[in-house]
C-alpha cells in the first residue's frame, strides 16, 4: 500500500529526548513558534516568524526540527498544514519544562 506523504513522522511520547527538546527549543525562531502554539493549534500559514522576509525552506525547516523533538504535531490539513503544541507528552516525559521555557523566555 502507498504510505501518504501528507503524513509526517512523529516521535512516540516514550521516544522523546530531553537534549532534543532543548537543542529545539534553544533557536529563537523556534521558541517563538511554541509560543505562538502555546494558545492553540494554527495552520502553518497563520504562524509567523520574526523575520517576514526568512525563505519558506527556512521555515519548513524550523518547522522539522520542532517535529522531529517531539515539540508540535504537524498534521495534513486539507491542502495546508495543522501545527499543535505536543504539551501533554511534553509535561509527561518532563514535567514543568514547557511552562518553565515559556514563562522564561516571555
């Protein structure tokens, strides 16, 4: 059967790393994007970088690095993408560190 590129890999809760999660969360361009999902999910569209001129590569790339951590769920949407904040696998496998991040870099 054909696998459907829509979807993307993601790193089961017991699979995450603490290293990951804070080599990803150390990039400025990728803390403002958990921040941005901390209120919600958004489409990929709607969240925005500091810099409006970055490349899309850029992006999808902050984006990858993000997913793969184990930080956001990028899912298909329709013809666009859905970007969540994995926080309850997050505060399982390390409790306290997303409030922590957020509250710190606020």
């Amino acid at each position: 059967m054909p696998q459907d590129n829509a979807d993307l890999p993601h790193p089961e809760r017991d699979a995450l790393q603490l290293t990951e999660v804070l080599f990803a969360l150390s990039d400025p361009e990728r803390l403002a994007i958990v921040r941005q999902l901390a209120d919600g999910p958004l489409e990929m569209a709607q969240c925005h970088l500091s810099d409006p001129s970055m490349p899309k590569s850029t992006k999808s790339h902050l984006m990858k690095v993000l997913r793969e951590a184990g930080i956001i769920r990028n899912q298909a949407l329709g013809r666009g993408r859905l970007l969540t904040l994995r926080r309850e696998d997050l505060d399982a496998r390390f409790p306290g560190l997303i409030d922590s991040v957020l509250k710190s870099s606020a």
